[in-house]
C-alpha cells in the first residue's frame, strides 16, 4: 500500500513527493549516484565510509522535512 501512496503523491506533486525528491537533490550535493551505490556496496568494507554516507543522509532526511513540511 505505501508503493501506490507514493505513487499517487509524486504524480500529485504532493509534499511527500517533493520531499523525496529534495532528499535526492541534497544527497547529490555531496555524492553522485554512482558514489552513493559503491557505498552501499561497500557497507561492510569500508564501515567509516559508509557511516559518513548514512549521517549525511540521514541530515538531508530531516532538512527536507523541514523545508517541505512533512
């Protein structure tokens, strides 16, 4: 059910859908997505690496929850 609630929200251009696409643009202010998936491959190699990734991520979460009002 959250897929099609998701789905629903982006083709509205609702806040939750905004919201995901300004985490997006905010991850890519640091990290490429090609960056962003070598990370997550390498979660278990590269434990420091990986942990600065999911900080950061979880700051633009949270800025983009503010700026979109979710």
């Amino acid at each position: 059910m959250k897929g099609m609630k998701e789905r629903l929200a982006k083709a509205n251009g609702t806040a939750a859908a905004r919201y995901g696409e300004r985490v997006n643009a905010l991850l890519r202010e640091r990290y490429t997505l090609s960056e962003e998936l070598s990370l997550l491959r390498r979660r278990d190699t590269a434990p420091e690496a990986f942990a600065a990734y999911t900080a950061f991520a979880e700051e633009c979460k949270q800025r983009a929850k503010a700026e979109e009002g979710v």
